[in-house]
C-alpha cells in the first residue's frame, strides 16, 4: 500500500474514533461536523476529503465497529470447536469492547436509523449475521441438552442487550474494572441460559 493511502486511512480512522466518541456523548443529531472538526483541530472542509457527508462519517464508523465485533469477537469465536466455551468468548469478548470504551462498536446499535436505507441494510445484514452466530451456537447447546427450557431468539437479544447496555452504565473508573464487569456479565448470561444438575 502506498504510503498516502497508509496515512489517509490511519487519519479516517482517527477522525472516526473521535466522532465516534462525539456521537456517543452528543448524540448523533445534536453533533455537527463543526463538533468534529473542532475536536480534532482540522478545518471542516478537510473533513471532506475524507468523508462526504456526516452521513458518511457515521456509516464509516459503524463499520469500523463491525469490523472490530468481526475481528475480535466473531472470527476467532467461529474457531472454538466446544459452544459453551465459545458463547462464553462472545459474551466476554463483546462486553470487552463495550466496557472498555470501543465507541464505534458502542454506536452501532444507537444511531443505525440515521444511515441511509442501503447502508442501514448492510449494517444489518452484518449485524444479522453476528445475530445467528450466537443463536447457533445457543442452539448446538440446546441440542447437548444443555440449555434452559428458552427460546433461543428471545435468549440471544436478552444476551445483546446485556452487553450493548454496558456502555451506558459501566465507568472504566468506578470500583470495578473492564476485566471483573466482564467477567460478571458473562457468569449472569450464562446462568441465565445453562441448565445446572
């Protein structure tokens, strides 16, 4: 890769992490490009250099997001042969992402309906894929007769759910830390799925 495409896409991707954190705080809506600019110390016209629209921006970073769930979470869990050890990598590897301050993984689910409705339907399309992941593997479980008498859609939401809100409530500077919320998310999940003799 040429060196200018090197540095383009390191700055894309700085300019997303701090939008990002910017629409996490603001809120979408109520940041303008002006916000963004600002934050950065760069003029709005060289935000268009790199994005079209603010619209754009926010697609880019929801990808970055989805790309970091893929690369963190998704591929390496579809290596774990055994589902109970692979839920619990989802579950902890996800929640890791929302604790830990990962803003373009953090808005992928709050400002979706901002995005055009080819992108939105990209966006979900990846995001269904990940969705699946987790129910087949809730599934492999119920048929080892592992699973609570659930249904499996209903448990993969409630799954989400827990993860997504982390970011709304944890504080990486409160009493507990990224690595023991996780780890608590995680047991509540999977006590709430699991049979236990």
């Amino acid at each position: 890769m040429a060196r200018d495409s090197v540095q383009k896409k390191d700055k894309t991707q700085e300019i997303c992490l701090a939008a990002a954190e910017i629409f996490f705080t603001k809120g979408y809506n109520a940041t303008s490009l002006n916000d963004i600019a600002d934050a950065l110390n760069i003029t709005k016209p060289a935000l268009y250099y790199y994005f079209a629209s603010k619209q754009d921006l926010l697609y880019q970073i929801i990808s970055l997001g989805l790309d970091s769930v893929r690369d963190e979470v998704l591929d390496p869990a579809r290596e774990i042969v055994d589902p109970e050890e692979r839920l619990r990598f989802i579950i902890r590897n996800h929640a890791r992402l929302s604790a830990g301050g990962d803003h373009a993984v953090i808005i992928i689910s709050h400002e979706d309906n901002a995005l055009s409705f080819q992108q939105r339907e990209e966006m979900l399309r990846r995001r269904r894929e990940y969705f699946d992941f987790i129910r087949d593997t809730l599934a492999e479980l119920s048929d080892q007769g592992k699973v609570r008498d659930i249904d499996l859609t209903t448990a993969t939401f409630t799954i989400l759910g827990m993860i997504i809100w982390l970011s709304r409530w944890f504080s990486p500077n409160g009493k507990m830390s990224v690595k023991d919320v996780c780890d608590g998310v995680c047991e509540m999940a999977m006590q709430g799925v699991i049979k236990h003799a």
